[in-house]
C-alpha cells in the first residue's frame, strides 16, 4: 500500500469515514463531507458522490452489524452444558465471514472516496495526516515526560 493511501486512510478513519464507528459517535455523513470539504476542496459533485457511497456503504455495513450481533448472541447461547461443537464452530466461521464482509465494505468505501479525489485533493489529504501523526508523536512524547517526571 503507498504511503498516500495508508496516510489518507488513516485521516478518513479519524473523520469518521471508515464506517467502523457506531453510528452514535459518528459524525452525520453531511458532516463527514463537509469536514472532507474543508480539508481539500470538494466540488459539488464530489460531495454527491461521495454523500451516495456512504450512504450505500453505511446501508450494508449497518445489515451486516446486526447480523453479527445476532451471530454473537446465539453463540453466547450455546455456552453451558449439552454444547454442539460443530455448531458453534459453524456459527463462529459465519461471524468471521460477516465480520469480513464489513471489513471490506469499509475499505471498498475508502477506495471510492480515494478514487473521486484529485492528485492535489489527495496530496493535501496526506499533509495533514502528516500533521496529524505528528501531532500525535508529540502528545505521546510529552505524555512519557510527564510519566517518567512523577516516577522520580
């Protein structure tokens, strides 16, 4: 993976654009463009494609969710006496399948945004993930200050 990508990921994921999020702490999709907007300059109809793949890939991603929470639920049934190996190893396989299915919905989705960005929208995208990470290596380092200063 190039570093643009991995980079650019890494802010859509901290806007809330990965879909990983439980829709209760993320932010509305008008608010995940209009922050994408803000970063790198969408054009009208960047932002209404981008607003359709969300919206599609939060449709599929939120179906799958529930059937994996059902899947967990009735594996958390089978725990006790009179258990059925294969059936709970079948349901298991079933959960991972589901749980991979997400997991590619979310990065199909980040595909699709990556693919309507332009090079410089892309390029601005990677800068401020560069700053973010930065950012975020500072407030780590002075974290290990202030720890190692309380220990002495």
């Amino acid at each position: 993976m190039t570093i643009v990508k991995r980079l650019s990921i890494t802010l859509l994921m901290a806007l809330g654009l990965g879909g990983m999020v439980h829709a209760q702490q993320a932010p509305s999709q008008a608010d995940r463009v209009d922050q994408l907007d803000q970063i790198v300059g969408l054009s009208d109809d960047q932002k209404s494609e981008m607003r359709e793949f969300m919206q599609e890939s939060e449709s599929k991603i939120n179906s799958k969710r529930m059937e994996a929470q059902e899947l967990q639920q009735s594996l958390s049934e089978q725990i006790g006496p009179g258990y059925d190996e294969g059936d709970i190893r079948d349901q298991a396989e079933e959960l991972g399948d589901v749980t991979g299915d997400i997991a590619a919905e979310t990065v199909l989705l980040q595909a699709r945004i990556q693919d309507t960005l332009t090079e410089e929208q892309r390029a601005t995208l990677e800068e401020r993930a560069r700053q973010q990470r930065e950012q975020m290596r500072q407030m780590q380092q002075q974290m290990q200050q202030q720890q190692q200063g309380q220990q002495k």
